[in-house]
C-alpha cells in the first residue's frame, strides 16, 4: 500500500494537549466534555477546530494551529486555554493535566459521543475502558519523505529522556503505583501502543502497515499509537511519550525539545550521516526504567549493557542542542528541561506535597494551581481554615 507523505516547509509544530476537566469542590473528574464544547463554538465549530473530544467525557484536546516557532505554539495554547477556563469556571470546574487524575475512578467515565471511540471501545474493551489518561503529543514538521523513517528510529533512543521529564501519573484511582508514570502502562497495553517498531525505510513502513490492514489488525494507520510515528496527512513525525503536562512552560520545553532533535537529525542526514539506531531491547528497557524510576533512572547507553543517571544524560543533551536551540530560538524553552531535572518533574511535585503532609486533595488543587499560574508547585502549605497554600520555582 503505498502511503503518500505531505512533506513540511521545515520543522513546523502542531501541539495537542489533552486537559482534564476538574470539579473544584469534589476535585474528582467531571464528565462534562460535551457541554463545555458547546459553550465555545468558536473553538469547537470551526473547520479547524481548537478544542475537541477525546475518549473521556472528562477531557478535551486542546489544539494548535501549525507554528513555526516554540513560543508561537505555547502562546496560541494560551489564548486557547484562557477562553477555554472562563468557560468551564462558570460551571464549577477547572482545568489541569497530569498523566492520569490521581483520586478518580476510571470506572466512573462517561465515553465521548465520537464514532470512533465507539469502535475503539467495542474492539478493546477492559484495555480501552480504563483509558482516563491525559498525555501531550508534539508534532515537528519533516521536509523529506524519506527521512522520517531513520528520524524516527533516531528519536526512539530518547524515550526514556522525554518519560522522565513529563513522568506525572504516580497516582491511580486514589492508590500510589510506585511507578512515575502509571500512565504509560495503561495507554501502553493497548496492542498497537508502545515504542516505534525499527523498520528500514518509508517502504518498509509502507509494507508493515499494510500487513497490518490485511491481517485485520488495524483498519487505518491512525489505529498506530506509536510512542513515536510518522504522520503522512500532515507531513510530520508525532510525539506521543509525554505523560499529561501540568504547566505551559514545560509543554514548551518538550516541544523545544522535539524541534531541537529532529531538525538535527534532519540535517545530519543532509550531511550524509547514518542516524542511531538503538537495538529494539535498549528501547523498550530503557522505557521502563523511566516508567518506573522517572528522573532517578539509570538508562542503557548502548548494546553491552552500559547505563548512566537520565538526568546526567539530560544536562548533556542541553548542552549538545544549545546551538541549534539558538537558531530555532527557543532556547529559554529548552533551558526549562535544567529546571525540571532542579525541582523535580511533576511526580516528583506531587509526591512531595504527600510527604509534607499533604492529600491527594491537595495534589489536585496543585495541579490546578500549575495550570492556571504556569508555575511549579512542590510544596503544601495548608492554613488553618484547610485551604492548601503553595511555593515554588
């Protein structure tokens, strides 16, 4: 099946942020999706739309137009999730985005009216009905057919790099997982979820997809929830490893992050270089440690076996981008990944707030706070009238 690939002027962005809707006085999940899309037709209506449905009534997918820039695509999610917040306040709700809600009950969603998700759920069943997840994917923008597939395979060794940065789903239904991301074992169990399969080149991803469709595993290539894909209609490769990401900045620093790495590769294959090609078992360990340790993982740097700290790993990727962040100018954006690796990323902020005495309740209110002042929240301060206090970066 031959699969034609719209290719990119460059390394242009598109984000989609996927953000819970929040009861402000139970602080669980509101499946309210539907009503809310309906208040801002201007957002939901159009032939673009900037905000959509997704599985979960208790979500909405938040969009950006195609930027060319780190700070374009934060600023047009801005301006989007502004409106957005004067519509669901009215309601008694607020916005926040973690990996997964850490007291709601995935038993309690209500599915969106979307035919789709119907299928999907029909087909899955118990795998897709517990899928309250919440996660960001990030679009960059390739201007070559055959460039994705080695880009892709390239990008593959930064799984765990990109998981240990957004890890936020320590929490599951009310319980501690003991994982960073309990996330990624949810969404991943689906069966064609999970790290990129390392395929040789555009025909061969031409060929798997279409042995795909003919043994029935899937019925389209949009039933590939790859970790990491090839997009053909839009001409990109997506991102898909971040965990739900609570603040602005940090949804700017992966992006700075995606951009950064695939235009370099991009123009290393113009220089005639060959692309890393991370062994299929380095990839799938390595996402695992980070599933399960986040920031504190070890991760393997090559095929015998040798490992080093992600965060040293992360500090030195910083400095390896720096030059190409310059020319993309997103360097501020790329400095926040120093920031995280400092204060911790969002599992690490939420446990904290536990073990300072705090509730989950507390959790939730910090993710709302996170949101709403795109600021870090690590530690809970309650007052004596019970309401929870904040500081951080």
């Amino acid at each position: 099946m031959a699969i034609q690939f719209n290719p990119s002027r460059g390394p242009t962005l598109g984000v989609e942020w996927e953000l819970q809707l929040v009861d402000t006085h139970t602080r669980r999940l509101r499946q309210d999706a539907k009503s809310v899309l309906e208040a801002v037709p201007e957002l939901s209506e159009s032939p673009r739309p900037k905000v959509m449905h997704e599985l979960m009534q208790s979500q909405i997918e938040v969009i950006t137009d195609v930027c060319h820039t780190v700070s374009e695509a934060v600023q047009d999610l801005k301006g989007t999730i502004d409106r957005l917040a004067q519509a669901v306040a009215s309601r008694g709700m607020a916005l926040a985005c973690t990996g997964t809600h850490a007291i709601s009950d995935w038993r309690e969603a209500v599915y969106a009216p979307v035919q789709r998700y119907a299928e999907l759920l029909e087909e899955m069943q118990w795998l897709a009905w517990r899928i309250q997840t919440f996660g960001v994917h990030v679009h960059v923008g390739v201007r070559e057919r055959d460039k994705v597939i080695p880009i892709v395979n390239a990008l593959a060794a930064y799984l765990p790099h990109f998981l240990a940065l957004t890890a936020s789903s320590p929490y599951w239904g009310g319980q501690d997982t003991g994982l960073a991301s309990s996330r990624a074992i949810v969404f991943g169990a689906l069966p064609t979820a999970g790290p990129p399969q390392m395929l040789a080149d555009w025909s061969g991803f031409e060929e798997y997809m279409d042995t795909l469709k003919r043994a029935g595993t899937i019925k389209s290539i949009k039933e590939v929830w790859w970790d990491i894909r090839p997009q053909p209609n839009f001409g990109t490769i997506e991102i898909r490893m971040f965990d739900g990401i609570p603040t602005p900045r940090e949804v700017g620093m992966v992006t700075a992050l995606s951009q950064c790495l695939v235009q370099q590769f991009d123009q290393q294959l113009d220089r005639g270089y060959r692309l890393p090609h991370p062994a299929p078992w380095v990839v799938r360990d390595n996402k695992w440690r980070a599933t399960r340790y986040g920031l504190d993982a070890d991760v393997i740097t090559d095929d015998h076996g040798s490992t080093a700290p992600v965060r040293d790993m992360l500090y030195e990727l910083c400095r390896e981008l720096a030059p190409m962040a310059e020319r993309l100018g997103c360097s501020s954006e790329l400095a926040v990944v120093s920031e995280v690796v400092e204060h911790g990323n969002s599992c690490e902020r939420q446990r904290a707030i536990l073990s300072g005495g705090g509730t989950l309740d507390d959790v939730v209110d910090a993710t709302i706070i996170e949101l709403a002042e795109d600021r870090f929240v690590t530690t809970d301060l309650r007052t004596s009238n019970g309401a929870m206090g904040h500081a951080g970066t």
